[in-house]
C-alpha cells in the first residue's frame, strides 16, 4: 500500500500528462524565470515517473521533497537556487495534488462497488442529511416521493420511509461508537419488505468525521409452504415460528413482545436460540436465510 488507510493495492504515479502535475510545473517554471522544470516522481521502489517542462540542459537546482508514501525530486534550471518558501510551496502542493488523486480514485473504487450491490445503500452525515445514494437508493427515494411510500408496522403505520430512516440515524449517531448497529424489517405500503440495517461510520484520518450508513436489502416474498420448510429444517419450536413471521413483517423486539404477549427478554430468548439453530448471527443473516429459504440448493461439481 501507498499509506497507511489506503485502498488502493498497487501504487503509481500520475499519467505523463496529468493537467496537475503540469500545473505545477508551470508554476515553478514561471516563479522562478527557469528555462526547464523537471520533476522526477517515485512511490516507491519499482514505481517512478518523470515530468518535464522546457529543454533540459544541465544539471540544474534540485529541491528534495519526502511525504507519505512517496518522493520526488524537483530540479530547476535557472541562474538562481530556489529559496526554501519555495521548496516548502512546492512540497506542499506536490503533497495535495497525490492526495487529492489517491481519494478521488478511491471514491470512484467505491462508488463502482457500491453500485453493484443489490442493496439501496445510502450515507448521512452526522446532522442527519443525505450525502450519498447509489442508483439503487435514488430510485427508492424516488418511489417514496411518486408513490407515496410509508410504513406499515405497527406504531410506524403512515410513517414515510426517509422520515423514519433519518429518526433511526439520529439514534445511531448519539450511540456509543462501540454499540451494536440498528437492524430490522421494514414493510412498505405497496406490500414489500426490506432488511434494513443502520450503522454508525467513524473516521479518524485524516479529518475526524462522524456518518451513518443505511443499507436496505429487499426480501422477497415467500409462500407459506416455503415458511413452513425452513421451520422444519431448522426444527423450530412453535413460538420460535411466530418470532420468525413476525420478523418477516417487520416487527421490533418491543412490537413482537406485545403481538406475543410475552416480555422483550423472552423475545430475545427466542432470536438467539433461531441464531443458534440457523447459524445467523444477526437479524439481517436471519432474514437472509429466510428469503433464501424457497431457492433450490446449490450443486457442485467435484
């Protein structure tokens, strides 16, 4: 890796022609009324670019510059040996135009992932405001908006889908960073469920910011005799059967307690013992397991 925190596996140097690193170099070619600029470039041992500026002719004044995760060499052809505001100008901005290139490619890397998920993933800020939805989630937020989206569970019946998203947000991002993240089902009015899954983002380098990441998987509906198949192949009790279709319909643990008439403790009770038998570890992998419950098996070939 480049650095620390970085994503991106083989380090390199700008393209020959990058319009920055040409910026640059027209910078120092005018502040310091050279006839040549050149800028050799090296992030590390096996990688290395040169850039050029006018006709090299000499040696020149050769101005060092070491930062994280690369170095350079920038040599001036002029009469006149560079200062060191200079040196420290030119260092700083060498710094911020790889920087600026190593995020922009990273963002671009995440963005084409994120993009290829089947789930609606979007990002809040810690004031609650959206500041990234892939297609997917645009197209969500659009059917709330065209369609008039809203809950249909419990206590929430008539609450639109981004208005309780962004009270869950609020909740999340007021939470201990070490707290588990808010997991649920979501029913919509037009009859289809979603996986939801709300988690607190910390990042500490190099600014310190605070976000939210909501990720909403759709689950597709199953008919009861494909309920019925996974409580049996899991060998669930009957009242582990009734948390399980409550589930499905969205319920929070308090909601099912009261559908069930039994505490939130028992409740609790139920879903780690549905974890045990099924392997899950959360209510999103419950949920999965179970929309998944109707597909025909996997087979492999030896």
């Amino acid at each position: 890796m480049t650095s620390k925190g970085s994503i991106l596996l083989r380090p390199h140097c700008p393209d020959p022609d990058d319009p920055d690193i040409a910026a640059l170099l027209e910078l120092t070619f005018t502040r310091t009324d050279a006839s040549w600029v050149t800028l050799d470039l090296r992030v590390d041992s096996n990688v290395r670019q040169s850039y050029s500026m006018g006709t090299v002719d000499g040696e020149g004044h050769p101005i060092n510059i070491s930062a994280d995760g690369f170095e350079a060499t920038i040599r001036i052809g002029s009469s006149r040996e560079p200062d060191d505001h200079l040196a420290r100008i030119l260092s700083f901005s060498l710094e911020k135009i790889l920087m600026c290139r190593r995020y922009h490619e990273q963002v671009a890397l995440l963005r084409g992932a994120l993009d290829t998920t089947t789930s609606a993933v979007l990002l809040f800020d810690r004031r609650g405001s959206i500041v990234y939805a892939i297609p997917r989630a645009d197209r969500l937020l659009s059917r709330q908006t065209q369609d008039g989206l809203v809950l249909e569970v419990g206590e929430r019946i008539g609450t639109p889908l981004v208005t309780f998203l962004c009270s869950k947000v609020e909740q999340v991002v007021s939470s201990q960073p070490d707290d588990h993240p808010w997991t649920g089902t979501l029913a919509l009015s037009d009859g289809s469920l979603l996986a939801c899954e709300i988690l607190r983002v910390e990042v500490a380098s190099p600014i310190a910011t605070t976000g939210v990441l909501a990720l909403l998987q759709p689950v597709p509906a199953l008919s009861k005799l494909c309920l019925e198949s996974f409580c049996a192949r899991h060998r669930l009790s009957p009242r582990e059967e009734d948390v399980v279709t409550l589930l499905l319909e969205g319920l929070t643990t308090l909601d099912m307690a009261n559908r069930l008439g039994i505490s939130a403790h028992t409740v609790r009770d139920h879903l780690k013992r549905l974890y045990r038998k099924t392997g899950a570890r959360s209510r999103s992998e419950l949920l999965s397991l179970i929309s998944t419950a109707g597909a025909p098996p996997t087979v492999t070939s030896m």
